[in-house]
C-alpha cells in the first residue's frame, strides 16, 4: 500500500503516463506495417517498427537516468522518433496504404504523446528550477543551456 506521499511519485517508467501512450502509439504503428504491402516489409514496415520501438525505449532510458540534462536528451529523442512516425504515416497517405481517417486517427494519437512528451520534459524543467512554469532569465537558464550545449556537444550530433 503507497503512504499519502507517494502518490504521485513514479517507481519505474512503466508509471508514467507519457510512456504509457507511447506504447499505445506504438502499438497502433505495429498495427500500421501489417496492412502495408509485401513491397514495404523490408522498407517502410521495418522503419516504422525501428521507430516506434526507439519512441519508447528512449523514454525508458532517460527515465533511468539521474541527471535531468540526460533525461530530457532522451525525452528529446524520443520526439524526434515521434516526428519520424508521423512523417511515415505521411508516406502511407501519399501511397495510399492506409485510409485518410486512420491517418488522421494516428496523427492526433501522436499529437497526444508529443503533449505528454513536452509536458514530461517541462516537469522535469520544473522539478530542477522551481515550481516557475518559465525558466527564468537568471543563471540558472544560462546553466541549463550551457549544460545542455555540453550534453550535445558536437562529438554527440
């Protein structure tokens, strides 16, 4: 039984709902490459599937990470396999391998998980800067994007 004051904390990634989401999201992309044509299984179906995987393994990962700098590089990436995956279903539209409606359905499912995503990421903003739903222009932002320049150093890109 949780005392009152876990309530809200999270014990694994597993807790959070953003990752929640993006497994669902997922999901729905698995879903997607077993109505693709036999041309796109060694193309497009394996991307997708790539893609979708590295949406929630790298919410996974930056969720087991200690520094938040790290954990919203992960978070960070996770967006980008997540902007990856809505440029696929442009692809299945332009082909036509899916209905317009399940575009529509799958892109405003994505568009749910970029909400969770950037919430997540301003929670942990948050969480190391104050309650401030803002960064502040202090320091502490040229600290933040100093640390965040050296996380993504150029060796990194």
């Amino acid at each position: 039984m949780k005392r009152p004051d876990e309530k809200h904390s999270f014990r694994t990634f597993e807790d959070l709902e953003v990752y929640k989401k993006a497994r669902e999201f997922r999901k729905s992309m698995y879903a997607v490459t077993r109505k693709l044509p036999d041309i796109e299984k060694y193309e497009l179906a394996s991307q997708i599937r790539r893609a979708s995987v590295s949406l929630t393994n790298n919410i996974a990962e930056g969720h087991g990470r200690y520094h938040y700098l790290e954990q919203l590089k992960f978070l960070f990436q996770a967006g980008g396999s997540l902007q990856e995956l809505i440029h696929d279903l442009n692809v299945c539209a332009d082909e036509e391998y899916l209905p317009e409606s399940d575009v529509i359905d799958l892109k405003n499912q994505a568009k749910g998980v970029q909400r969770l995503i950037s919430g997540y990421a301003r929670y942990l903003r948050e969480r190391k800067f104050g309650s401030s739903s803002r960064v502040n222009e202090t320091a502490d932002e040229e600290e933040f994007l100093s640390e965040l320049d050296q996380l993504f150093n150029h060796s990194t890109i």
